[in-house]
C-alpha cells in the first residue's frame, strides 16, 4: 500500500533555498553525497501510477495494475448461455481462401514482392504460413507424377515380368512391395541424367556461392526414387557457431536468415539468365529460406537450401537402412499410396519424405523381432496400416524414435527439471505446443502431425502435415481395403485376380512414365 504524507509550504520553500544554493557553489566543492538521488523521489519519477495530491487515485491505479498482472484471459470452450454472436458468412471471415488460392495454398507467397496486405495476412495468421515451410513453389507442370486412377482400372506396372507366387496371399503381397521398390529405383540412365545435371548445376554457380552446392535429401539418405526432387544445401560459413565455443548462438537468428536469403537470391538471379530455368525460379519467404527451380528439360524440381553442412537426419537415415531393411520398400508403397490420394509432400500441407521415413522407421522400432524370417513385408505393411488407421489418435499423441514410442501429456511421468531427460524435454515442449492451440481453439496446430525429430528432440518434423485426419484416414481404409483383398483372394486357395497390391493403391503411373522417358533419352 502507499502512503501519502502532507508536505508543509515552510517544507517546500526551504528545499527550494537550498537547492539555490548548492546551485550556485562551484562543481568541485560540491559535496558528493548530495549527488545521490533520494529512494522516493526515483520512484516517484519512475512509477506513472503514484499521483502526489490524490491517495484515493494511487490506490485505484495499484489496484489496477494488479489485477491486469493476476488475472488473465482464457478462452472458453463453449460459448457462455445466453449469448448470441452473429453468423458471419466463410467469404467474409479474415481466413477465408478462394478455390483457386486453397487449390495453390502459397499463391499469395511466390510473388517476390509481396503487397502489404499479403504482409499483414502473413502475420496475423503466421499458424497458417508455418506449415508450408520448404515447400515446393513450383509443380510439374501442375501434374504429380503419380495419381489416381479416378474410375479407369487399377495400373500395376511393376507386374511386368514377374512370375508371382502362388503360396499365399501375403507372400504375394511380400513379392509385389518389392518389385513395386524395384521398379521406383531410378534406372541406370536416369541416374547418368541426374549426375550431368549436378554438374551442370555446380558449374553455373561456380562463380556465385563461395563453396561448391552439395546434394542432400533422398539422393543422398538412399531413400531415392525415380521422381524424387533434387535438393541442394548451399555451405554457408557460420563463425560464431564454431565447436571450439562451449555457447553457441542459434543457427536460425535474423542476421543469418537474411544473409542465407541474400546468398539465395544471388543464385536466384544467376538461374533465372539461363535458358534452362529462366523464369521458373521462385524464392519462399518463409522463417527457414529455400530456392525452388524447375529443370524444364528434364522436368525435375531442384530445391536449395543455406547451412553449415549436410543436415544430421541425413545419417540416421543411412544408419537406419542398415538396421532395417524392410525401410526402403515400405516407405517405397507408403509414399505412392499417400501421393495416389494427394496426400504427400508439404505442397500438399501433408506429410514430408524425411517424416514419413521416420514414421516407418518408429513403427519397425516398437515391432523389433516381431516379423522374423523372409518374405514379411506384406505383413509389416498391413500391421504398418493398421496402427497408424486405427490403434493410435495422430491427431493427439506424438511419434517418437529415439527411444522409439508414443507420447502424450498423460504418458510424460513428472521428474526434476534437473533430471529429466532430453528427449522428455522435448517431447513436453512440443505437447505442450498442441496443448496450447487447443486452449486457443487453434485446431490447424492442435491437430497437426507429431514427429520428434532424433536429431534435434525440439523440432517436430511432422508440423508441416495440418490433414492427419485425412492422413489416418487413408491408413485406415487401405487396411482395410487390403485386408479384405487378402482374404478373399487366398479364401478357396485360388488366384482371384493378377494383383493385391493394386486394387489398393488405385494410382495412375502415366505422369511419371512420361517423365521417365524424358529424363532418360534427353
């Protein structure tokens, strides 16, 4: 509480007097403990809130204060009885988006010089941007390599030349994920085609980026496919990150993320005046920078990136590979299952080639030793399908690797904050990130993909996927697409139809053998 004292004239009058006088002796005879400033008068001249000829307004003020500092704004789930809100119509809501824009969801961030109202948008809804980090800003002429087959009939080009087995339903599935893998593997031509191209790369920006560009992404974890874009990080020098330094600063701070976009732009200039690229070329403006280049013969996407060298994922996931074989193939079937559905890639607000590898790799981790012997793919595929269909809520619950398991906020056990491990750490960090959006009534970043990244516990590799329903969904129905399949095919011992595996994918492969055929007789 504050207190206020009556101050006397004769008081005032005679502080007045002696400050005339100290005034007017000379600076080096003044005494020095006079210079220190009384503890009431700083706090009155700091503190807007004390008014000297009203008690009764001092308090009001305090008790303002306090009351703005204790109590705070929550945001209810349900609107209270008895209020009424006005139905506004979805064209007039701040987030509303035109058929055209939703059909494109980073039409209003392409343009290299963004109107204000772009910028304001960006801002007031920056949970919308967020999810389309390192995205593609071009297509493939608007066309994805693999589709659906619509109503046409199931195409299963990996059949060609294969003799399946008669055993069993699931052993044929086990031979078609692996001549499906084999015919996704990019043909000895098309590899030749990729490796001219590097180099052709490599030598425009000879003269532009101060290191060499290094391949990074499927090309180089060995998670590659015929129609996997071909990324790029650009070394960029970080002093003050050193190793030698016990405190390092972040290696996403303002002053870096501007020059990694000065250094993008200046590659951007230097594809642009070529014949090769010339204006499909499009620079994101996003919190994490990248380049992304459309190689018109070839019809290859290129993607650029700035860092201090090839990310740490990018070992793991050769590390990975190794202690599971099975990796490949069936992140091979589970990608063109999610791309026949329009669910894959982060163009797609959906779930990356890095997060759905480590998606698999978790479930290989919690299942380890349960599918021994040969020929089991078709049988980790189906249970693959099954626990992420329908025994666990992605929409609630995060996706761990290391140690492998599920986690949530009832699952995290309460430790000392000194105690508590790292990956704990950064699992309750990002619960907690979902807990909050949805007491906000956020339900784009409440829902969204969980996957904790092994290599940094903070960052959530699957935050670009906002369409988990839609995701789990495709999960559950081609399980259970699948599981039918298999039991009426091998139900009287008989063959009742030349594939398994494609009345389930339904995809259309047209698109990807025309660019095939491009890329490998250029």
């Amino acid at each position: 509480m504050v207190t206020s004292t009556p101050v006397s004239p004769f008081a005032l009058f005679k502080c007045r007097d002696t400050v005339m006088q100290l005034s007017s002796l000379p600076l080096r005879i003044r005494p020095s403990h006079l210079f220190r400033p009384f503890h009431n008068s700083v706090a009155v001249a700091k503190t807007p809130n004390v008014f000297a000829n009203s008690l009764r307004k001092t308090l009001e003020a305090h008790r303002s204060t306090n009351r703005s500092r204790l109590i705070r704004k929550i945001y209810p789930i349900e609107d209270p009885a008895g209020l009424w809100r006005p139905e506004i119509p979805p064209e007039s809501r701040a987030d509303y988006q035109s058929p055209a824009e939703s059909a494109l969801p980073n039409s209003e961030y392409s343009s290299d010089t963004p109107d204000p109202v772009s910028k304001k948008r960006q801002k007031k809804h920056k949970s919308h941007v967020d999810i389309f980090s390192h995205q593609s800003l071009i297509g493939r002429h608007g066309e994805d390599a693999i589709q659906p087959t619509g109503t046409g009939p199931a195409q299963s080009p990996w059949l060609r030349n294969l003799e399946l087995p008669r055993t069993n339903a699931e052993t044929t599935l086990d031979a078609e994920i692996r001549a499906l893998e084999q015919y996704l593997t990019p043909r000895p031509q098309e590899r030749d085609r990729v490796k001219k191209l590097r180099i052709e790369v490599a030598s425009l920006l000879k003269t532009v980026v101060p290191h060499a560009p290094k391949v990074i992404g499927s090309h180089c974890t060995g998670l590659v496919l015929a129609h996997s874009d071909l990324d790029f990080i650009l070394p960029y020098e970080d002093l003050p990150r050193s190793l030698e330094r016990d405190r390092r600063p972040s290696s996403t701070r303002p002053q870096i993320r501007d020059a990694h976009t000065r250094l993008l732009r200046q590659v951007q200039r230097a594809l642009q005046h070529t014949d090769t690229f010339s204006d499909h070329v499009k620079l994101s403006d996003k919190r994490n920078p990248a380049l992304s280049a459309l190689h018109r013969p070839t019809g290859l996407l290129l993607q650029f990136y700035c860092g201090e060298g090839i990310p740490a994922i990018t070992e793991y996931l050769q590390d990975y590979q190794a202690e599971y074989p099975a990796l490949r193939p069936l992140y091979a079937v589970t990608r063109t299952l999610l791309e026949a559905r329009g669910l894959f890639g982060l163009s797609q607000a959906s779930i990356g080639p890095d997060a759905l590898a480590i998606l698999i790799v978790a479930f290989l981790k919690m299942n380890h030793g349960r599918f021994p012997g040969p020929n089991n793919l078709g049988d980790q595929f189906l249970a693959l399908l099954q626990f992420y269909g329908t025994q666990v809520d992605l929409q609630s619950v995060g996706i761990a690797v290391d140690p492998p398991g599920l986690f949530s906020a009832d699952m995290i056990t309460a430790v000392p904050k000194a105690d508590e491990p790292a990956h704990q750490r950064g699992q309750r960090s990002l619960i907690s990130a979902k807990r909050t959006a949805v007491v906000k009534r956020n339900a784009l970043i409440a829902q969204r993909l969980c996957i904790q990244d092994p290599t940094h516990y903070m960052n959530d590799l699957g935050r670009s996927c906002a369409r988990t329903f839609e995701l789990q969904s495709a999960f559950a129905t081609a399980y259970q697409q699948l599981r039918h399949t298999c039991d009426e095919w091998a139900s009287d011992g008989n063959i009742k139809g030349s594939s398994v595996l494609a009345t389930t994918l339904r995809a259309n492969f047209d698109a990807l053998e025309n660019m095939r055929n491009q890329l490998a007789y250029l």
